[in-house]
C-alpha cells in the first residue's frame, strides 16, 4: 500500500460559495480555513457567487465563471455572452424551467481539474453531485462528496404546497435531483453532518450506509460567543430562514408569532430574504404582523452576532434540518431556543433536551406555547443559553470537523492507490 503524504493538496469544490447564499457557502470557508490550519493545502474551486475566503489562511480560490443566471439584480440573464457547449447547456437548460448549475459547475471543474491532475491528491464536492465528478474519478483522482441533507426533502416539501401549473414547473426545477442521487450512489465515500440526514440520504439516494461518515459542523465558538454586556431588548425574538421556501417553516413560524403578539408584546427578526412574489407577504398581511416583523438579510457574522447578543430567544422552526448552522450558531451566542424535532434537530441540541424547547414540526401552537414560555421565564432562558454554550464548546468545533473530513480524505485515497 502507497504511504499517504501527512499534508493534503485538497481542491475543494462548491457550486455556489458566498456564506450569505446560504449554509454551504459557511461550511466552505470555515473548512477550508481550518483544513489550512492543520497544514494541508487548500484550493477552493467556485461558481459565482463566489465565497468569501480567509486569505490569511492560506486558502486559494479558483473561479470558475458561469453565465450566473440566478443574479438577485437581473435573474434568467446571462451576465456575458455563451462561450461553449457547457454555456449554451446551461442557458437551454434553465429555458426549460430546469436548474442547471450543479451540472455545469460539475463539468468546469472536471474540464479544469482535469489538466491539473498532478497538482491535487483529492477532490471533495460540496453538495454539487454533477456528472462531472464521475468524470474526475476516471482521471485516476479520488473523489469524495459532502451531502448536507437530500435535495429531495426540499422537492416534496414545495410539492405538497403547489398548485396547477406550479407542481409542473417544480418537477422540472427539481430534475437535477435525479443526477444527483445517481452520482452519490457511485461515490466510494461520502460525508455528512448528523446521524439524521445518514439515514435520509440512504433512503432518498439510495446510498450506501457503509460508505457514509458522519462529520459534525462546527462553530467559530471565538465569534460566536455570549456578550452580556449588550443590551438585550425585552421580546425579541430572532429567527434564521435563510430561503423563503416551506423547508424552513416561515409559514407556521408567522402564524405562531401571532399567537405570540396576542399574549404579549414582542418583536420578530428574521435574518433571510423575503420573495415579494411568494405567499410570506400575503401570510404577513392576514395575519397583521407587518408592523412586529422584519426581515434582514446580507448580514455579516459580527452583525449577525450583535443581533443575537440583543435577543431574548432564537426560533428554528424548520420542518427538516440537516444539521442547522444557525442553531448551533444561537448555542454559542448563548441564545436559548425553541427548535422542532425536524431532521437532526434533537442531536443537535442534545439528549434530554438540554438546550431548547422542542416542539413538533408545522405545529404553530406548540411554537407558540414555547416562544411564550422562554421570554416568560428569565431563569429558564438563561438555563438553557448557558447549556447551549458549553454543548458547542464540547462537540461542534470547525477543527474537529477538519480532523475528521481530512480521515475521510486519507480514507478514499487509500482505496484509490
């Protein structure tokens, strides 16, 4: 057997890095940060919009430009003109109503790593699962994937919602769903971030339990962190939806606050963008919260920790989570929450509830009922904030997650030599 060099050159795929795009733009730059830290070399390769990386760190980034065609300034509009056949894949693909970017990104890594295969002892994709990847895997490079939780669970949620013409237009958005079960199942390893989406990814993908590590997130527990001095504002309660889609429970969560406003008064702040053209406007005039409710987006983690410095509680009231980065996030604030029992939830807040309120997902009384309890009662919250601190001190540490991404490295290599 080869013997496996002590420091990694990793090329660290993600398809859309920018930590305000969402969770995996976050995993990216604070893994690669801390893969960095432990001595290994590595390269960050992005679609647009591109991460924001720790340049102290040593980590490089390569872009790989697309026809960014999802610009929040002028979406389904190329920002240049078409170059080749993976450009013109791309446009046609998103005329028939379909998203292409984890193909076409797939496919500029593989035509770019390709000519580069020398310089990199592993590829490790973030949730892109393109058909490209198959392709490196046949240059002789290993290949291994992150899967924060199955895209499906997102599909059938949106499903279960829409209507008429709207159901048609989802299956074809969600067609990339297939490739991306297809190439996870062909995949020697692949990681994931709680027990919970292990078992969705075996029964939604189809892939092998075996071949499957789970790999905690972690926490920048230094950023992230309690500020007693701030003053906290009586009533207010912050809340994470960082998409207006109905995976993350904004519908229930309104209807909940609601309830809320009729007891007692409070404020709710949701750190997400809102779809003018969604239902979240017309749920926030019928219910008449437009004046105790606002939404904030763009922000940046010392913004977002001065907001939650600020709050008497957090709310997830997802109806699934892979992990929640926010959650974890709230715990090292010392922010006490109220979160559902959706997905790895539990495991994140810990055995026996440690850490939050846990309420069934969708059930807006029940969030109701635990928003009420935590701002009524000042020893509980604090309860509850310190022992979130301390369960992120002791399991969800970005070098931890480091350490055990790069044995995964260390493991397909081996399997490949």
């Amino acid at each position: 057997m080869a013997v496996l060099p002590e420091t990694l050159r990793v090329a660290l795929l993600t398809y859309r890095g920018n930590p305000r795009s969402g969770g995996q733009g976050v995993y990216v730059r604070n893994l690669s940060r801390s893969l960095a830290a432990l001595g290994h070399r590595v390269e960050v390769v992005s679609g647009q919009p591109y991460p924001d990386l720790d340049a102290d760190a040593g980590v490089t980034l390569t872009r790989l430009p697309s026809l960014d065609l999802y610009r929040p300034e002028a979406p389904f509009k190329p920002d240049r003109e078409a170059r080749d056949a993976i450009d013109l894949l791309e446009f046609t693909t998103m005329c028939s109503g379909g998203f292409p970017e984890p193909l076409t990104f797939s496919l500029r890594a593989w035509r770019e790593l390709r000519r580069r295969r020398a310089e990199f002892d592993v590829v490790h994709d973030n949730q892109c699962l393109g058909y490209g990847l198959l392709g490196l895997r046949r240059e002789g490079l290993p290949v291994l994937a992150t899967i924060h939780h199955p895209i499906r669970i997102d599909r059938r949620l949106e499903m279960a919602e829409a209507r008429g013409a709207r159901r048609i237009t989802l299956r074809r958005w969600y067609a990339f769903t297939r490739m991306q079960a297809r190439v996870a199942r062909r995949l020697q390893r692949l990681i994931t971030v709680s027990e919970a989406a292990r078992d969705l990814i075996v029964m939604e993908m189809g892939a092998r339990s075996d071949r499957i590590a789970v790999v905690p997130n972690g926490v920048d527990a230094a950023l992230f962190r309690p500020h007693p001095e701030c003053r906290r504002k009586p009533g207010r309660v912050v809340a994470m939806a960082s998409a207006d889609v109905p995976l993350k429970g904004l519908a229930p969560l309104l209807r909940a606050f609601a309830q809320v406003r009729a007891r007692r008064p409070a404020e709710l702040v949701v750190v997400g963008k809102l779809r003018p053209d969604g239902p979240t406007p017309r749920l926030l005039a019928e219910l008449e919260l437009n004046g105790s409710v606002r939404f904030v987006t763009g922000l940046t983690d010392p913004e977002l920790v001065s907001l939650y410095a600020e709050a008497d509680a957090a709310v997830v009231p997802s109806l699934y989570e892979g992990f929640s980065l926010p959650a974890v996030e709230a715990m090292a604030c010392g922010l006490p929450l109220v979160a559902t029992t959706a997905g790895a939830l539990p495991e994140v807040v810990g055995p026996d509830r440690e850490a939050a309120l846990l309420v069934p997902p969708g059930d807006a009384d029940a969030l109701a009922r635990g928003i009420v309890t935590l701002l009524a009662d000042a020893p509980l919250r604090r309860r509850l904030g310190d022992r979130g601190r301390a369960r992120v001190l002791e399991r969800f540490r970005w070098e931890a997650a480091a350490r055990g991404t790069a044995e995964c490295y260390r493991e397909v290599m081996a399997s490949v030599c």
